[in-house]
C-alpha cells in the first residue's frame, strides 16, 4: 500500500463562507465586463460549490434577448471553461435569466421588480437581490436613483449595489456622485468595486504584517527607505480607445488600483479584523498621502505614451495610431510619481508609484527596499553591498520575494544578494481564484472589507486634483514623453529616480 502525501499548506483550503439565497442582477449584461469577467467568475463559484441552490442570476440590457438568448450568449463566451465541465455548465445555465431593461426608463426597471418577484418564487431567492452596475459610468448615479424610486433598495439588509470604476472622474464629480448614491441607500449597501483588491496577494499584505512579529516592527520609515508600486501592462489599449481617451492612465490606474495598494501597504494595525476598522486606516493614510511637490507637481509627476515598437515581423503601433485615438492625442498611457504619506510611520519616506500599457514586461508589485546596514563589513561580489528588498508579486506570479545579502562561496569573506521566494502557486497546489471570483461572493455576502468607503474614494480625488488641473489648464507643464513600445517607459520616469539616488526594479 502506497502513502499519499498530503501537502499541509492546503489544510483547510476551501472552507468558505455560505451565500444566503440570493438573486444577482446584472446590469450591462450584453457589455464586455459581463461576459469576460462576471459570469465567468460565477461560474467558478458555482463549480466550488460556493453558491446556494437558491441562486439566480438575471441579466438586464436594452437589448431584445430572450432567457435562451442570453443563455447562448455566455455559453459562447465561456466555451473553454464550458468544455471541460459541460454538466456543471448546463446546471449552471438553468439559474441564469435575461430581462430587457433601460435604466433610464421608470416603466422599465417597475417590470423589473415584478420579474424579480417572480424569480423569488421560481428560484426561492427569499428577496435577497444584488444589484451590479456594469454600465457607462455616467449612469451610475441615475441608476442607483432609479433603482431608488421603484423600491428595489429598500430593505438594506436585502438589497445592495455594486458599483465599477471609475467613481466619478475627479474630487468634486466624486463628492456628488456620492451624495446622489447616498441618498438612495445607506453605506453599507453601497459596494465600490476594485478588482486588485480581490487578487490574493493584495490581501496578503495585510496578513503578511499583521500575523508576523518579523516584519511589523521594521515596517516604517526607520528601516525602510523607499516604497515602488508598480502595475505594468504589456498589451495596449485595445478596443478602449473611446474610454481611455477620456480617461487615461491617472484616472484609469492609479487613483483606483495603485492607490489602494498604497493604503493597504501603509495603513496602521487596526484594532480588529472588521470591515470598517480596516477601512478607517487606509482613509487615514490617503488622507495623509501627499504629492512629494504640491506647490510644482511637474517636479514629481511623469506623464508618458506608448509609440510605434515590436520587431520587423511584428510591429506596434503607437498609440496616436490605434484606432479611435486622435492623431494628436495627449492622453497619457504611462504614469510616475513620487508621493509622501505625512504621519509617524512614513515621515520622509519616498512611495514611487508607476503604470503604463506596451511595457516590458505584465507584472503588479510592490517593492519595499530597505535602509543599508550601517557599516559595510564586507566586500561585495557585486561591486557594492544590495539594499535588502521585500518584493510582494501582485500578478501575474503571485507571491512573494525577499533578497538579502549572504557569504560568497570561497575562502574569503564576500557578499553577495540572494533571494528566498514564495509562490502561491506552488506552496499551496492550486491557482488563486481571480479578483472578481472573491469580491462578488463577498458582495452578495454583505461583506464591505475589500471595497472602498465613499471618503477613501474621495480622498483618493483630492490626492490627485493638482495634477488633474494643471493636465486640463497648463498641460504644457506636465509634457507627454513618449517611448517605445515593450520598453520601461520613457528616460524622464528613470530620472525622477536617479534625482533621488535610485533605480526602478525591472524584473
């Protein structure tokens, strides 16, 4: 008889939480998002057995489909998940319905409620209805004021909405948009929705610091000298063209994701592990962020776009020459700054933050690099001793690397850097579930934790309002560098380093 060895880090996978019945109502259900992330992610939950029987999942578009129709629609689109589980896919299918609805039409979303009540029948949904708002962010907050006025918000222990980004497109458009959805709802039916904070190793900060006695204690500014937060993308901008140019990569990236990876790596132990004490320390850190020049923010700030690259037998295109982009567009598709967090921990210490598309390499991380050892005992084999580095692998190896400095091997007395590495991948035997997969359970669950509070979004806008003025009023002051494509970005972002003494890690 031969033994199975059983991998002790998986002791204990998989004990989930149990949804209570629940009907999820997807606005913008012929859109992208639908079928690229959200019923894709349900259907994992579904094959993880995470959902209840009682389950249903309604689709709303202004498109004619039926409930066969729509079914068709995300079978075609999940055709490679599909394939390999067709039973749980066909049980699956029987749970979804479709629903033509205009959110801008009262007429429509009162029929919505009466297709609701009947679902609540058919599929004993018990009334517990998550609505996600998958749509052009200009309809938020009518939608949120339609769903309002036809009752469907009313018990706020039944109801709730998911919102996506972008929540507003500046600090004032922000504040309003809050009141109009506050004024629908209480908070804790409001779900803002960032997927990076559903990626595993993101939530791994915070178990990282607040579970290990190793790390708390040097995570601050008496040891570490310097923070990079990097999300780089290697594809361009796609058929994103008519968003992005309205966007670009300030308000697409970095107020949302990076920005909240900022907090989440910044923020003080809270006093409990509890949705709105962990969410009351990243709004203190966001409210003590700072650009590191305020009074001159081009001295701080790097604004680039992506140019014509790739080899002779694949080219890239810039990105003036994608199509939907204006020929002269000054839509920047690379972003660097340098800011500061004015508190006790962080006091002087430097958060580099980048993002761009057509970079180098696909990769999230964070990078903590801390302070040299006070006197250099050794010679290196380098050529000068390594700053040891904490290194957090957002996506796509996600885990975690630490390099610090050991002896050579030989009969002198060298260093050299080494790295002990971390995979969640392997350590554990099974992928991390995808962003989307954890934070719509824990929308349907009620659980806010991994979503943000209308004052962390709000503080997020403020952080960014000078550079989102002098873009709109001087431009000129914060230039669009260009460079090419599958490269790091253009030469002024390494500059904004090397004023510093430093260098951009490049994996």
């Amino acid at each position: 008889m031969v033994a199975t060895a059983t991998n002790p880090l998986r002791v204990g996978l998989r004990q989930e939480r149990v949804i209570a019945p629940q009907c999820l109502v997807i606005f913008g259900a012929s859109g992208d998002l639908t079928h690229r992330k959200l019923v894709p992610a349900l259907f994992e939950l579904f094959k993880q057995r995470r959902l209840p029987s009682e389950f249903a999942l309604l689709g709303c578009a202004r498109r004619p489909w039926s409930d066969d129709e729509f079914r068709g629609k995300m079978a075609e689109a999940l055709a490679s998940k599909i394939a390999e589980n067709q039973e749980a896919w066909d049980q699956f299918a029987s749970k979804l319905f479709y629903e033509p609805v205009d959110l801008q039409q009262p007429e429509d979303v009162v029929r919505l409620g009466g297709r609701l009540d009947t679902i609540d029948q058919q599929c004993a949904t018990r009334g517990n209805r998550t609505f996600y708002l998958s749509v052009s962010p200009k309809f938020y907050g009518s939608g949120c004021r339609a769903l309002a006025d036809a009752g469907l918000l009313k018990d706020p222990q039944r109801s709730r909405v998911v919102i996506e980004k972008p929540f507003g497109r500046d600090y004032g458009s922000a504040q309003a948009l809050n009141r109009v959805v506050k004024s629908c709802g209480q908070e804790n039916q409001i779900f803002r929705i960032d997927h990076y904070l559903g990626k595993e190793t993101v939530q791994n900060i915070m178990v990282l610091r607040f579970a290990n006695t190793i790390f708390e204690p040097i995570w601050n500014r008496n040891y570490i000298s310097s923070v990079q937060i990097t999300a780089a993308e290697t594809v361009g901008v796609e058929e994103r063209a008519g968003y992005y140019e309205t966007s670009g990569a300030l308000r697409d990236m970095v107020q949302n994701h990076l920005t909240q990876m900022l907090a989440i790596t910044a923020m003080e132990p809270p006093g409990r592990f509890d949705p709105e004490a962990i969410r009351n320390e990243k709004a203190k850190v966001l409210q003590a962020a700072r650009l590191a020049d305020e009074q001159e923010p081009w001295n701080c700030c790097i604004r680039g776009q992506y140019g014509p690259g790739g080899s002779h037998d694949a080219p890239l295109a810039g990105y003036r020459q994608e199509p939907g982009v204006d020929p002269n567009s000054t839509t920047e598709t690379y972003v660097a700054m340098k800011l500061f967090v004015d508190n006790w921990r962080w006091q002087g210490v430097p958060f580099y933050v980048r993002t761009g598309k057509r970079l180098a390499k696909r990769l999230s991380e964070v990078v903590l690099t801390f302070r040299e050892a006070p006197v250099h005992l050794f010679d290196a084999a380098t050529g000068g001793p390594t700053a040891n580095q904490l290194i957090l692998r957002i996506q796509p190896d996600e885990g975690a690397e630490f390099r610090f400095e050991v002896k050579s091997p030989g009969s002198g007395m060298r260093s050299r850097p080494i790295d002990m590495e971390f995979s969640y991948d392997e350590s554990f035997g099974e992928p991390s579930d995808e962003g989307y997969v954890r934070l719509l359970a824990d929308a349907m669950l009620s659980d806010p934790t991994l979503f943000t509070r209308s004052d962390e979004v709000e503080a997020a806008w403020r952080l960014y309002t000078p550079l989102l003025e002098l873009i709109e009023d001087s431009p000129w002051q914060l230039p669009i560098h260009p460079y090419e494509s599958r490269t790091w970005g253009p030469a002024a972002a390494d500059a904004l380093l090397a004023r510093d003494g430093l260098l951009w890690r490049r994996p």
